[in-house]
C-alpha cells in the first residue's frame, strides 16, 4: 500500500492553521486597498487616530515600561544569562551585528526624518513658540525621544523574549512560545495560533507604511535630482525595481544577502554623516549633539511620563510622540524575531548595550548633524527648509543637501541609502514572517519568502494610492494595536520563565556546596 501524502501542503508549501488564516486576511486588506483605497485609507487614519487620542496613557506606560525592564535586565541579576549556551559564541561580530539590527530596525526612517523632524519641531514646538534657541533645544529633546531608548528598549524587549526561548531553552522562534509556556496545553497552543497572526499582522502592516514612506521620499528625490515626475507610475516604478531586489537578496539568505548590505549601507551612511558634519557647521554641531545629550538624559524621567494634557496638546502627543511609540510597538516583532535570529550567543548585559544604547547614541549623533546643519541654515543662513517641511516633507532632505559642495552627488547617495535600507527591511521582513508562518523554522522555504514579499509589495502598491504620509504613517500603526496585548502576555511569559531558570541554578549551588560540606561532629564521633 502506497504511503500517504502528507495533507496540507501545496507546491511544497505546508498550509498551517497560522498561514492559511494569515494568508486570507492579509490578501483580503491588499485586494481592498487596490479596489477602494480610499476607504481603507480612512478606516486606517480613523481607527488609529481613536486609539491615540482615547488611551494614550497606554501606549506610554507599555514603551516606558520596557524601558525600566531593559535597564533592570541589563545591570540586575539576570545580565550574565547567555542567549544561547553557556560555552556558545556569537554567530556574527559585533561589527556586522550592529550593522544588521540597526539597517533592519529604522534605517530608511533616520534618512525620511533626519532634517525634517527637528526642524518641524523647531518650527512649531508644542505649547511654546517657535524659530528660537529654546524652540531648537526642545526640538532635538522631542526628536531623541520619539528615536532613541524607547523605540529600542521596545526592539530589545521583543528580541529578547525570542532570543532566550529559541536559543537558551530550546523553543522554537515564535511569538507565541512564551505565551504557551504560560498557558500549557490545547488553551495554550489556540492562544498561541492568534498571538502569531496577530504578530504577522503588525508586521506586514508595519512595512507596507514604512515602505509606501521610502517610495514617497525615493520619488522625491528623484524628481528634485533629474526632474522625473511625481506622478502614481513613478511610484510603481519605484516599488518594481526594489521588489525585485529584495527579492533577489531574500533568495541569497541572511548570511550572505542582508548581512553584506547592511555591512555597504551602515559604512555608506557613516561617510556621508561625517562628510555633513566636516564640510558642514561642524562647531555648531557638535555642540548641538552634546548640548542634546544632556537635554535628552536629564529631562528622559519626566518626558518618559509626559502626554501634555493640561495643555490641551493630546491632539500633537497623538500624532507624534504616541505614533512613533505604537510605530515601534509594530515593528517589534519583525525587528525582534529578525534581531533574536542574529543574537546567539550575546549576554543579556551586551544584548541590551548592542541593541539599546549603542543605536540610541548613533540616532541622536544623526540627528544633530543633519538636524544640527538644517538649524544653523535656519537661524545663521538663506533658511526655507523648515517652510519646506510643511508643504512636502519628502523633499526637504534633497533641498538641504545642496547647501553643501557636491550637493547633487550627496542626493544620489542618499537615494542609494534609501534604496538599500527599504531593501533590507523588506529582506528582513520577509524573512520573519515566513519564519512566522512555517511553524519557526529558522531557514524557511523560498517559496514561504516569495508569498509574503509578494504581499506586502500589494499592501504597499494599495497604501501608495494615498500619496499621503499620513496614511502610511496610520497603515504602518494599525497592527500594534491588537499585538500590544500579545507582547504583554509575552513578557510575562519571559519573567516567569528567567526567574524560573534562576532559582534552579540557585537550587542547584545550594546541593553542590550541601554534597561538598564535611561529616557534622557528631557523625564523627560516632565512628
């Protein structure tokens, strides 16, 4: 009798309950993006405008709180803890590491905002007025904020739950593990197939608003560069080409694929960073980066609790501060599977230094140079570029680089930038989310990587009808809404299971020093 066909699988691909569920509804919001993209454009800005403006409080305390458990985790009792074996090693060098986590975590976003978001905040700051030195203090205090420990404290946490099921108790690489450790059995394993879908909501979601904002700004700069029009078809263009780059690279793998341009990407953005920082006011900016390191750090306790209601600005904290924190909250899976997958090995200690800090440090010296030079212009020079920030801000970074020598050259550089972190967000992206869906294999099928590349390019193709910052901004938030949940369970999950490790070892001290102890005297002198 012949053997049976496993069931379940098509054309080599294994149709569990998460892809198929998965696979239905994220086809489903791509084909309603492409048939009416203006009603989920405003189902989009509607849904996550109400969830900002009605609980607030609780996206800060989730992001704030991950925060004080990053620190607590790092210098507390458990920042030995390997995420891995006791005797394993890094998979990757510090180097590359970072290189990887930091083009994969915001790498597009640092270059979309780099100029615009501190002058945008120079211009209007909340409840003060703008254009003067102390509206420029705010802005890069508001900027650091929106950029620096939260986002990545967010990324850590996320990673790290992964990182130590998969790699130091054996589990596989899911969102779910930690929760099913919470809830064994049937109850467990249900809980567990939402968590996931939820979790390939939030990421699919999450790069087809960062990817529809890298198009916009591409298109941008094309057009400020060689004059091609900022029309929809160029916005086709613009994602063909780079959908069938990530594509190649997601078929290369992460060893050789994301590893060596994020490598390129990492030691392109470092030249041309200190090429601003040298040819530009370099005095001015270094003083602005220091001065906004202790604004950031002094200011961090109260600003980590700040939502500006007495004010009545809860409408500016939605659409900035709350967004970038949900915005976070939504790229944490992706960013913290893809981060857990190139972590092996890492303490606990140096994860949350390579993870947290490190970038955190990087962000805010970007931001000081590129916002640094764009408010010199503004207060000592021809100015126009924070106007410019209002009317498009997918342009205001070309038109900044032309104050410098080489402009034009420095603008193709950046699209290159640009291009290639998209690309690797994309790569990355793909990655997790087939890794999501075929029950955490850790080098999952191509044909996996083909099916949700392709996908999230319809749902960015659906987004990119807007045209609007805006609606990409809402599309890339709208998953971290339901998965906030998720992630809470999980690190519940992950305290339970590190405390559990702990008071083994502890258990396990106490029998090795009970076995080495002397015979008592009264033993012995029964003998």
């Amino acid at each position: 009798m012949p053997a049976p066909v496993e069931p379940r699988q098509i054309a080599g691909v294994k149709l569990n309950r998460v892809f198929i569920v998965s696979l239905i509804l994220v086809a489903a919001f791509g084909a309603w993006g492409l048939i009416d993209p203006e009603g989920m454009s405003g189902t989009s800005l509607g849904f996550t405008t109400f969830m900002l403006t009605s609980v607030g409080w609780y996206w800060l305390l989730i992001c704030t709180g991950f925060l004080i458990l990053a620190g607590y985790l790092a210098f507390g009792p458990y920042g030995h803890i390997k995420l891995g074996g006791d005797d394993e090693e890094p998979e990757f060098s510090t180097v590359s590491w970072i290189a990887m986590l930091f083009a994969g975590g915001m790498g597009a976003g640092l270059i979309f905002w780099g100029v615009a978001e501190p002058l945008y905040h120079f211009r209007a700051p909340p409840g003060m007025t703008g254009e003067t030195a102390d509206a420029a203090r705010v802005a890069f205090t508001l900027t650091n904020l929106h950029w620096g420990l939260h986002a990545w404290a967010t990324y850590g946490v996320c990673a790290m739950v992964i990182a130590y099921f998969t790699f130091r108790r054996g589990k596989k690489p899911l969102i779910s593990t930690p929760i099913e450790s919470l809830f064994p059995g049937i109850t467990g394993q249900r809980l567990g197939e939402v968590a996931n879908v939820l979790g390939v909501f939030a990421v699919v979601f999450g790069l087809a608003g960062s990817l529809t904002m890298g198009t916009l700004q591409i298109r941008a700069g094309l057009g400020e560069l060689v004059g091609t029009p900022l029309s929809f078809g160029m916005s086709l263009a613009i994602m063909a080409v780079m959908y069938a780059t990530y594509m190649t690279s997601t078929a290369v793998g992460v060893d050789r694929g994301i590893k060596i341009l994020s490598n390129i990407n990492m030691v392109v953005a470092v030249l041309m960073v200190v090429y601003i920082a040298v040819l530009g006011p370099t005095a001015f900016i270094f003083e602005t980066f220091i001065d906004s390191i202790g604004s950031y750090f002094t200011q961090l306790p109260a600003l980590a609790f700040h939502l500006l209601p007495f004010e009545g600005l809860q409408e500016w904290t939605a659409n900035w501060t709350l967004t970038y924190l949900i915005w976070w909250l939504a790229w944490g899976p992706f960013v913290g599977i893809f981060i857990a997958r190139i972590s092996r090995g890492r303490t606990i200690r140096e994860f949350c230094a390579g993870v947290i800090l490190v970038p955190t440090l990087f962000s805010m010296f970007w931001f000081a140079v590129l916002g640094g030079a764009g408010v010199y212009i503004e207060l000592f020079g021809a100015g126009g570029i924070a106007e410019l920030v209002f009317q498009d801000v997918t342009r205001a970074f070309f038109v900044f680089l032309d104050f410098f020598p080489l402009g034009q050259l420095l603008g193709f550089v950046a699209l290159f930038l640009i291009f290639i972190f998209l690309v690797t967000s994309a790569d990355s992206g793909g990655f997790v989310l087939s890794m999501m869906t075929s029950e955490g294999n850790l080098n999952p099928p191509l044909s996996y990587k083909l099916i949700w590349g392709t996908l999230v390019a319809v749902l960015t193709v659906a987004t990119l009808f807007s045209g609007s910052v805006d609606v990409a901004k809402a599309m890339a938030v709208t998953g971290a809404v339901p998965f906030s949940v998720v992630l809470l369970l999980q690190v519940v999950g992950f305290l339970r299971a590190i405390r559990s490790e702990r008071h083994e070892a502890e258990r396990s001290l106490d029998a090795a020093d009970e076995d080495a102890q002397p015979m008592s005297t009264t033993n012995a002198g029964g003998l």
